[in-house]
C-alpha cells in the first residue's frame, strides 16, 4: 500500500489522535471526591484540576508513537488490509 497524498496521512494520523484521546484523557485526573473538595452544584466525580494541555501533549506523543508503527507496518513492511487473513465464510 503506499500513500497517494498528505492529506492520507493527516487523516490517519488524526483517526490515531482521536481514539488515543480517549486512552489518555484518563491519566492523572484527581476528582473532586479524591481531594474532598467539591463545588457546590458539580458532581463528586467531576475533575478538580483536569490539566488539558498536559493531557494534549501527552496524548500527541503517544499518538506520534502508534502513527510511527503504523507508517512502519504500511509503508516499511509494504502490508495492507489485504493482507490480514480473513476468518469467515467465503465471500463470492
């Protein structure tokens, strides 16, 4: 498989930013219950101090390092989504 254009990239590359997110959003969170300081009208287990920047870059980090493997298994191994066996019926 090679990559026609950038843009092929920056959307691969964007798809594995946006579920790594999810993965990393997690990491370092204190709620508000951990720190028993809750603000009237939120909910306990809501995030004292959530950090997004810090979470951002943490994220774009792990990020570059799945898009890193991804570009080695597509571009450097030459392998594909046909390449990957496929278990089930038969399609005709």
């Amino acid at each position: 498989m090679t990559w026609d254009t950038i843009a092929f990239g920056i959307a691969i590359y964007f798809i594995i930013w946006w579920v790594t997110l999810f993965m990393v959003l997690p990491f370092g969170v204190r709620t508000q219950a951990d720190e028993n300081d809750t603000i009237l009208g939120t909910v306990h287990s809501a995030p004292l101090r959530p950090r997004l920047g810090r979470i951002f870059l943490i994220n774009t980090i792990v990020s570059l390092g799945f898009f890193g493997v991804f570009c080695f298994i597509t571009l450097g191994l030459g392998l594909g989504l046909d390449d990957v066996p496929w278990f089930g019926p038969p399609i005709d």
